[in-house]
C-alpha cells in the first residue's frame, strides 16, 4: 500500500541528526497541538481526489438506472414482432445500431482505385460492438430473423455476406433514435446550450479514454482478493 509522502517532497537524511523536541508542561498549546495533529492509524487508506469518488458513485448509478428496461418496453410497443413471432430483443437493436452506423460509415468513404470496396459485414460487426466474431455472427443471425437486416452475397468475396437494414430495421432505428433524443432532451432540460455541449464533449472524450484504457483494474475478483488479505 502506498505511503503518503512529506509536504516538501523530499526523503529524510538517514544521518541527519533529529533536534530534540522542547519539553512541554501539561495543559500547554504545545501539547494540546500536538493531540489536534495526531497521526491517522497506519492502515488507513489515502484520500485520493473526492471528484474520481464522486465520477465513480455516479456512473454506478446510472448503470442500475439504464439497466431498467422500459427503453426497450417502449419501441415494442411501436414496433410490430419479426416474421418469427418474438418480441424485439436488446440484441437486435444492438445489431441495427451497428449495422446502421457501419453503413454511414461505407457511404462516406471512397477506396482507392484497385482497393476493395467497403462492405459491412458480420466481422465489421464484431468489431464494432467489441465482440468476438462467433457471437456477432450468432446475433446477426438472429436480427435475419427478427426482419431487422438484409444479407446480400459480396460482390467482393461470395463467402462473405453484405448486410443492410431492412425497412423494418429502418424503422426500429428511427424509433429507438427519437426515445433517446427525448429521454436526454427531459434530463437535461433546465442546461444551457453551452453546458449540453461541454458535457458532450467531456463524455465522449471520457468514453473514448475507457475504450482504449486497458481491463477495469478494480475488478470484483480483485477487490474480493484484496479485502481478505488485509
């Protein structure tokens, strides 16, 4: 566990003679300051930054917050059942989303001359939504199914497939998008224009330092570890 250092910084000399401290008779302001500025208990942790605290409460509440699923209660109730007859499922509005963005993406670039043209495929999604490729082929599978994506042969390579939204997955996109810009809308409606933009820019430049950032060092396992050495 880290020790916190001295206020000037520097080490102690190890052979610097320690001038004795002047005798001081009970009742004192010497010895009375001397109780006021006693030494926390040395297993006691250093208080680190209250706002990395504060950030940290914060995000666990919003996580038990979001985790509710009335988002996704409501746009069922716009949207109709896929061919299959099962309600729409988290799954499926991830795969549209990254379907949807990825497709904005292909729109926008222009490969250079003898360059593969760009596609989105099931391994864009896979990448896109963080996952491993068995597992986005598996919910890729399952947003065919539900009438939310198309899969059309490569022009480039027929053992890959090209997906796009259907109208269906158009539609589903367009309500998911207009619940989201509404529920933020009703959070943040007493913030300025410049505070909505501050905080946009802050959070997306927070999102992206997490997403680079190597695994969450404070892991349960760890915590757990940790707690029953001490």
């Amino acid at each position: 566990m880290a020790t916190e250092t001295p206020a000037t910084g520097r080490t102690a000399e190890p052979d610097a003679p320690v001038p004795p401290e002047p005798h001081a008779e009970a009742g004192s302001p010497t010895e009375a300051g001397s109780h006021a500025e006693a030494e926390p208990p040395g297993d006691a942790e250093p208080q680190g930054d209250p706002a990395l605290t504060d950030i940290g409460t914060a995000l666990f509440h919003l996580r038990r917050v979001w985790a509710k699923p009335d988002l996704m209660k409501r746009i069922r109730a716009q949207t109709s059942a896929g061919p299959d007859g099962r309600p729409l499922q988290l799954s499926n509005l991830m795969v549209v989303n990254a379907v949807a963005a990825l497709t904005a993406v292909v729109a926008t670039e222009r490969p250079e001359r003898g360059a593969r043209p760009c596609e989105v495929t099931v391994g864009a999604v896979a990448e896109r939504l963080e996952i491993d490729p068995s597992t986005a082929s598996r919910l890729v599978g399952h947003a065919i199914d539900a009438g939310l994506v198309s899969r059309r042969p490569s022009p480039v390579d027929a053992r890959r497939a090209n997906l796009g939204l259907t109208e269906a997955g158009l539609r589903v996109k367009r309500v998911a998008d207009r619940f989201r810009r509404a529920y933020l809308d009703a959070l943040m409606a007493g913030w300025t224009a410049d505070e909505r933009a501050e905080f946009a820019r802050l959070l997306t430049r927070f999102a992206d330092a997490a997403a680079h950032a190597p695994e969450y060092s404070d892991g349960i396992g760890r915590i757990f570890e940790e707690a029953a050495a001490d």
